[in-house]
C-alpha cells in the first residue's frame, strides 16, 4: 500500500513524467521527420534550379523535424487548452481525412474534395448549409484547376474528370 501511495504523488509532483507529457506529440513528429528524410533519400533530389522528385518531401520533412525539435525543447503547457469533449472534432476531422484517401481513388477528386470540404463547413465548423454548400463546390473547383490545370497533377480518374483542355 505505501508503494501505491509514493507512485501516487510521484505522479502529481510538478517535476514528474505527466508535466511532460505536451513533449509526447513533437517527439513522434520528429521521429516520423527523421523517418521521411531517410525515405527521401532514396528518391532523386537533385538541386534547387531543377528539383527532383524527393526534393520537396526532404525540404517539408527537414522543416517538420526542425519545428518539432523546438517544440520539444522551448514548449510550455500553458499554451494548450484541456482536452474536452470538443477535442473529439479533431479526430472527426482526421477520419474525414482517411475517407478523403478512400473516396479519392474510387470516385475521383472533385466529388471527393466536395465531401470533405463539406463535411468539414458543415459538420466540424457548424456552417449553414448554403455557405457549406457554395464554399465545397468552389473550393472543390478551384483546387481542381489549381491541380490539373497549373500544376498539372494527373489524377487517378474517377467519376468526374474535369479538364480545361488546355
């Protein structure tokens, strides 16, 4: 029982393992960065003037384990709010994001950046549902166009393939 008792107030001491706990996210960020950077890597950088294709993942992943080394060392609790029932929106907001992966391949990008954008006004923010509705079918327009047309991203084709022929 005494055992209990000293692990008990270990635990609320301020210098014990639950003060730092806010350390825990940026940890796992910098191991996934360090893991991106090695699997960049393999594919072909080349330089500034002319990218290759594992440029831009090295240059996002070198600023992901930068940003999340800061946060491991200079963070401080006060900056977050309590975990809440409305905390529960941000993993509503990642499962939007897995169908998204989902829906992708099977109905194509528009239909599917539609849902997501809806679904994020609608159901995440508590939009009306005439804003909802116009801010997914602009949205979803305009990174169409921004994607296909001045990028020229090909797209796996789905339902809806919309190009502007040009």
């Amino acid at each position: 029982m005494p055992e209990a008792q000293s692990d008990q107030q270990g635990d609320q001491t301020p210098g014990g393992w639950r003060a730092h706990i806010f350390r825990l996210a940026p940890l796992v960020l910098t191991l996934f960065a360090a893991y991106a950077i090695y699997q960049a890597r393999d594919l072909e950088i080349r330089s500034l003037s002319e990218p290759g294709p594992g440029m831009w993942p090295l240059i996002v992943s070198s600023v992901m384990g930068i940003s999340s080394l800061l946060l491991i060392v200079r963070d401080i609790p006060e900056d977050y709010e309590p975990w809440s029932l409305r905390s529960a929106r941000v993993l509503g907001g990642i499962a939007v994001l897995a169908a998204f992966v989902w829906f992708f391949d099977v109905l194509g990008f528009v239909p599917s950046a539609f849902l997501i954008l809806f679904i994020w006004m609608k159901v995440l923010a508590h939009e009306s549902w005439r804003l909802s509705l116009l801010l997914a079918v602009a949205g979803a327009f305009s990174l169409n166009y921004i994607f296909v047309d001045v990028f020229a991203v090909p797209f796996p084709p789905g339902l809806v393939v919309i190009t502007s022929g040009g």
